[in-house]
C-alpha cells in the first residue's frame, strides 16, 4: 500500500513557492496526489477536505485552460499561501 501523502510536503512547497524555487505545477502534483489517495483510502478524512481547499485555491490561481469562474491573482495566492503556512505552524486548518 503507498503511504499518505504528509500535508507538510505541501506546506514546504508552499514555502518554497514563496522563495521562487518551486511552481503551481509542483504544489499542484502535491495537493492532487493527497486528493487522490484519501479519495481511495479515507474519504471522510479531514486532509480530504484540506487538500481539496489546496487544489481548488491552486487551480484558480494556475487557471491553466482558463476555465476557473473566480480566478485569483498572484499576490492573492500568495496571501493565502502565507495565511496557510501561518495556520500550518499553529496546527489550525488541517
């Protein structure tokens, strides 16, 4: 069986997002990979929830095929990012 996916593999890329040393493509790999496997594994799991948070807030910033109905700019994915990485250090959210 293949482990969980660790929120703080998406906290660290968020950080490092925050750095210019990582991209939406990795933090998007990350989120969809925890929303893949507790989709499978726990579905009523609180990461569920919280990884799909990620994804949707990832997808309307990257809003790769433009399909997202309330895209958000980069400086607003990056306040949310820091909001995240804030409530992560304080155990909050997860």
């Amino acid at each position: 069986m293949e482990s969980a996916p660790r929120p703080e593999e998406l906290i660290e890329a968020a950080k490092r997002y925050l750095e210019g040393k990582s991209s939406l493509p990795e933090l998007n790999g990350i989120s969809l990979s925890m929303v893949e496997f507790y989709r499978k594994t726990n579905p009523g799991s609180k990461y569920l929830c919280w990884a799909k948070k990620w994804e949707d807030m990832i997808n309307r910033r990257w809003n790769e095929m433009g399909e997202q109905g309330e895209p958000i700019n980069e400086a607003e994915f990056r306040t949310w990012l820091k909001k995240q990485i804030e409530l992560s250090t304080l155990n909050i959210g997860m």
